[in-house]
C-alpha cells in the first residue's frame, strides 16, 4: 500500500530523528513502538502515509511539534501518534476528551490591556477554518487550489459593512507589495521550510492569497498553512474589541461556506496545534524589565499558559524588544476561555513588569 521508497525513507528519517537533539514533540512521542505500529499505514481516501505526517519534523529537527495532518482522516488512522502530542500541546487534552461545542461569547468582557500605550503596540486575534469536502495542503492539487480560492473569495465577495473590501490573489502580486504587507505583519511569510519540507506550499502561489476590509484591520489569508485564516489586528490593546470583529467575521463566512468540524477534535486544521477553536489570540508587546532576562520572561509566560514568539511571528526573533505573545493551547477550551486565558495572562504579565521597572 506505501508508495516505493516510502518506508526506506522513514526508517531511515526515524534513524537521524532519535540520535539528534531535536527538542521536537514528534522525538517525544514517537516511540519505536508507535512507529513500527504505524509505519505501513495509509489513510483509505488519499493513501497518505506516516512520512507524510512527520517528513517537516524528520527534515527540520529544529521543530518545536514536528508533524501535520496531510488529510483529515490521518487524525484518526494515526490516532497513536497524534494524541499524545496533541495531550502535550494542549495541556493535557486526553485521548478520551472531548472538544466543546463553539462558544465564542462576546468581547465585551475584556477590557483594553493598555489603555494608556505604555506596553502593547497592537492587538491580534486569528482562527483557522478549512472547507469540507477538500484535503489540506500535501492532498491538493492545483486545480483544487484554486477551486477552493474561487469559492472563498466569492464568499468574501459577500461581506458587507466594516468587513467590505477586496482580494488580492498572490500569483501576481508586485514583490515589493508582498515584502510591505509581510513586514506590516498582514501577510503571511513565503518559503516556510517547516510547512515546505511537509509538501504544503506545492503550486506556489497559486490559490494563494488575502483579503483586506477597508480599514485594514479584517484580512483573511487563503490557502496558506489553513484553507482559511480569520484576523482582525488593529494598534493598541482593545482585546475586546477586535474579538468582536473576528466573530462576526467568521460567524458570517460560515453563512457562505461549509468548515470542516469533527465531533472530538472540533475544528480541523493542517497542524494539530491549532485544531479545537483554532483561536491564537496574541498582542506585540514591550516588556523591557521582564525581557532582560529571557528565561524569567518564558517561565511566567509558561505559568499562564502563554506562549512567546518573534516579532515576525514563529521561528523568528524579537525586534527592538517586542514580543508576540499569546494564548498556546486552544484545545479542550472554548474560544470564549481561550481568549480569556490570553486576557488574563497578559494582565498578569503587565503587572509583574510593572513591579519590576
Ligand atoms: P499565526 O499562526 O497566528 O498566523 P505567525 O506566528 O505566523 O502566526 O504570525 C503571522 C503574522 O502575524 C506575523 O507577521 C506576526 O508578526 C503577525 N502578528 C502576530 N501577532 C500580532 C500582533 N499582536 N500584532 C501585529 N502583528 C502580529
Ligand atoms: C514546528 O513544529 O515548529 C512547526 N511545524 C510549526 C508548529 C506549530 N505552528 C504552526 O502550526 N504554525
């Protein structure tokens, strides 16, 4: 059933994967056991294999998770592997558990974290949504992408009101607008060696693409890592605010658009990271006392469940001192809870700078 050379290929990837030092979740969690177990299956609608789950962790040792769904069955064929990682990840979402009905609330319970600008230079809360009936990235073809590209940006065609605006597909695109928009940090990266080594930026930059309202603070990415990514980022700390403008947008592409939703897993993403309510809800933020020492600011971050990245997003560095920090599980929670995790974290996080500048 595995395609020719697929099998030499894992042992072989398996092999470098367990005498590196790969900090990855996928080196964690895959055992000789859990490998020889999986190691001959395919999923039964697109035959993707174990190696095409984990060939972005065997080829980047370097990865905090390491593994991807190529479709949405390899949830359940490589079950074994998946929800030990996913336990991990999400803090403890057992294979047992099961993800909550949506319930996003409403924004107006979180007030502006900064509401004098001392700390945080802007405000960002995104999910994911993929489209039923359609793999994710390593299962499409071109055509598909584009497809699925006619069917999202007619849908969008549709919004009204503040979220009005238009799309710009990436095959196209002048260089020097795409490098404007990924350095205002609206547009996503290209050359990802994490989701490229997983086969997810095939046909590049076909079916690519974003939406912008007029404003410029509602975009949705198309086929990038996700079918779909909902944003709504603005200057300053309203949490609330552009909570708001996310659920309504969302709320209102699903009017148009049938999203994948599992019963145990809730909204199914590309990465496991982000499955559940797919919400990453993040702020850039200074924090020079805290950030003097890098590991202090990790470990509280940590204890409320927050996770730190780079300026320019995962895998990248900070830039004159600011922080893109964030809730990190968004599994077994709702999305109300998630945002709420965020919310309080941050608070918490202002607070002890405070107390230290
Ligand atoms: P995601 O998976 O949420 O899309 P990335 O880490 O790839 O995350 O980041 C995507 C882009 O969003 C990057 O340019 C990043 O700098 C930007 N970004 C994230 N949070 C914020 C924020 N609060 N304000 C401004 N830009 C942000
Ligand atoms: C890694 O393992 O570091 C990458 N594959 C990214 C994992 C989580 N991030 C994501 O989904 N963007």
């Amino acid at each position: 059933k595995l395609k020719p050379g697929v099998m030499a290929q894992l042992i072989t990837g398996y092999k470098n994967l367990i005498v590196s030092d790969s900090k990855s979740l996928l080196k964690k969690h895959l055992t000789q056991e859990i490998f020889d177990k999986l190691k001959s299956k395919v999923t039964p609608t697109f035959h993707s294999s174990l190696l095409d789950c984990i060939q972005s962790g065997l080829c980047n040792v370097d990865s905090g998770v390491g593994i991807y769904a190529p479709d949405p069955e390899a949830y359940t064929v490589f079950a074994d592997l998946f929800d030990p990682i996913i336990e991990d990840y999400h803090r403890g979402f057992k294979k047992t558990d099961k993800h909550p009905e949506p319930c996003f609330g409403s924004g107006k319970d979180f007030e502006n974290l900064d509401p004098r600008n001392e700390f945080i230079v802007s405000t960002r809360v995104r999910c994911g949504r993929s489209v039923q009936c359609f793999p994710f990235n390593p299962c499409m073809t071109e055509f598909e992408y584009c497809e699925l590209e006619g069917m999202i940006s007619n849908a969008l065609g549709c919004l009204r009101g503040q979220y009005s605006g238009s799309y710009m597909p990436l095959a196209g695109m002048q260089k020097e607008t795409q490098e404007e928009l990924i350095n205002q940090h609206f547009l996503f990266k290209e050359g990802d060696r994490f989701l490229q080594a997983a086969n997810a930026s095939r046909f590049w930059p076909a079916g690519r693409g974003i939406y912008f309202n007029c404003d410029k603070n509602f975009l949705v990415w198309v086929n990038e890592e996700d079918h779909i990514r909902v944003i709504s980022m603005e200057k300053g700390g309203d949490l609330g605010k552009v909570y708001d403008r996310m659920i309504g947008g969302v709320e209102t592409l699903g009017k148009f658009l049938q999203f994948s939703h599992d019963k145990r897993l809730g909204f199914l993403t590309f990465c496991p990271t982000n499955l559940g309510t797919t919400i990453r809800a993040s702020v850039h933020i200074k924090l020079p006392s805290l950030a003097a020492d890098k590991a202090k600011l990790e470990a509280i971050a940590s204890e409320h469940k927050l996770q730190v990245r780079g300026t320019r997003g995962e895998h990248t560095e900070a830039e004159g001192g600011i922080y893109d920090i964030s809730n990190k599980r968004r599994m077994g929670l709702t999305e109300y809870e998630a945002v709420r995790e965020m919310y309080e974290g941050i608070k918490a996080l202002i607070e002890a700078e405070r107390k230290l500048g």
